[in-house]
C-alpha cells in the first residue's frame, strides 16, 4: 500500500500543505500566498496567523485523499533555542490534532529543515541528507550559509557558517520592487525585469568570513535608478546579491569542501543560479522553483524519513 506522509508549513507569507509518497518519490504541494496590502513589504504576525487559520483547511482540503502514515510540521523558523514565530502555530494546531485523531506519529521541524529537505528532493540528491553539506537558505527573511550534518534526531544539523549580518537578501530585492513599483514578494518579477537587462557588474560588497552586510546596498540601488530603467536597477540588484552569495561560498568552501545546496526563494532568480553554475559547476544543486520557495514538501519528506527511521 502507498506509504503517504502530511506535511504542514505555515510561514510569514505562504500557507502550505503537503503530500509525498515516500514508495514513488511523487508529491503534490497546495500552497498560497497570504494577502499583502498593496505597496507594503510585509506583514504582522497577528495578521499572518489570521490568514492561515482561515485558509489552512482549503490547502489540506484539495489533498488527495488517502491513507496518511505520519505528519510533519514546521514549528519554528530554526531548530535554535528562542527561535520563535507566531505564524507557526497555526500548521501545528490542525497537525497534532489531525495526529491524534488518526492515530499517526506527528514529527516536528524548523521551517529552514523543511526547506532543506525540499530542496534536496527537488534536485534529485536526497542522499545528500544522509552527508555534510554546505546549504544556502535565501529568502525574504533569511539569508544563511548553513553546514548541515546529519543530527542524532534524524533531523538536518544546520549550523549557520555565513550569511548576512544584517539586512537578509530577500528584504533587498523586495525593497528594489517597491522602488520600481513591483508587487509583494517581488523575487519573480524583479528576477524576470532582470533577464531583460544587459549584463553588468553588481555592486561590490565586501565579504569576510563568509559574511557580509546588505544594509547600505538600498542607497546603492536607490542611486542606480536614478540614472538606469527599471530593467538594469533590478539587474543591478540580483547581480550585488549573486555576486556576495558566490564570494561567501568560495570562502567557505576553502575551510568545507563540500557539495552545495540551495534552498529558499532568492534562490529561484536564474540571475543568482547563473552565477553560481558558473563559479561550482556540478557542485552546486538547484530545488526547482515551485520548491524553492516556502512549501509543505519538506515537512512531509522528513515525516517519512522519521517514520521509517523509528521503524527500524
């Protein structure tokens, strides 16, 4: 009989629920971006607990139905002492009580795991999660260069080696959008002005240790507008990004010579994917978009890993 895993995720923008078939490696993904008033750039958590509480049944709702092995659920951002999210706690209601009423183990995740296990899946290296690995995690509030080693919990142990210090890249693009008037997340349309642009040389942020800060890169942005289209200023934006993402890399890469992983929705932007094919070749692994960004999938992944796991 198919083996059938529940996963929930409910970020700080999208409501998501999941089903993979761990006998098949098939999954499907209903998922929805939570409503952002126009020109704004982000949400309360009150209001984005309010959202999923109300649509979190319609994502689970359009589900296949059938037997469900174990459930995962994403309860917090990290898998780090005080990492905490309000908006989190939406998905682990329904899932403990879904678990109990079916009788079915329920696993909990940190959301950056879930996005991990996604991107592996994704890319076709899910063995990855079974050896060291360098992991981006880019997206609207993060932006880590993460060493993840298999954990005694069966659970990614990510520790974070680099990143920024500061202003996370997905808050950058998303400031440029709504510079150029672009709509909230503004990853895929800025992404799509860009690959219109000619080519250029983003700003040359320093990078130390793997780290670096985006918190001046607005001005850089804000300046370049006034003197370029829309088109180059996003292009201008993705490339600076790209071009400290590929230099933390090369740095870290000199102490952890291991295979990447990327993982979050920044990292969707074929700007930044270009960039970094060019500089590690088949070292470097790519989730495909639709996983790149926040979903369900990796919470039910790692349900059945854990069960599975717990079996033996």
């Amino acid at each position: 009989m198919p083996e059938h895993f529940l996963g929930i995720d409910t970020s700080n923008y999208r409501t998501s629920a999941a089903v993979f078939n761990a006998q098949s490696g098939l999954w499907q993904n209903e998922g929805g971006l939570l409503s952002v008033p126009e020109g704004a750039i982000g949400l309360r958590q009150s209001d984005a607990l309010f959202q999923h509480t109300v649509r979190l049944h319609e994502k689970i709702k359009a589900l296949p139905r059938g037997e469900v092995c174990a459930i995962g659920v994403s309860t917090r951002p990290r898998a780090a002492e005080g990492s905490y999210m309000p908006c989190f706690l939406a998905g682990e209601s329904v899932a403990r009580s879904a678990a109990y009423l079916l009788s079915v183990p329920l696993y909990t995740l940190s959301h950056q795991q879930g996005h991990i296990a996604a991107a592996a899946l994704s890319a076709g290296c899910l063995r990855l999660l079974d050896s060291t690995f360098l992991a981006w995690h880019l997206s609207g509030g993060t932006s880590e260069l993460l060493l993840v080693r298999p954990g005694l919990d069966g659970l990614p142990d990510c520790v974070c080696i680099g990143g920024t210090t500061d202003l996370a890249a997905g808050q950058l693009i998303d400031r440029a959008g709504a510079l150029l008037g672009l709509s909230f997340p503004a990853g895929a349309a800025l992404d799509g002005l860009a690959l219109g642009a000619l080519p250029e040389e983003g700003y040359s942020v320093k990078v130390k240790d793997s780290r670096f800060s985006l918190s001046g890169m607005q001005n850089q942005v804000e300046n370049r507008h006034k003197t370029a289209g829309d088109a180059q200023t996003a292009r201008f934006t993705l490339e600076t990004v790209a071009c400290a993402v590929v230099q933390a890399t090369r740095q870290a890469r000199q102490r952890f010579d291991y295979p990447i992983l990327c993982a979050g929705g920044v990292m969707a932007s074929e700007i930044i994917r270009r960039a970094l094919r060019a500089a590690f070749g088949q070292a470097v692994h790519f989730a495909e978009p639709v996983l790149s960004g926040d979903n369900a999938v990796g919470a039910a992944v790692l349900a059945a890993r854990l069960y599975e796991r717990n079996k033996q």
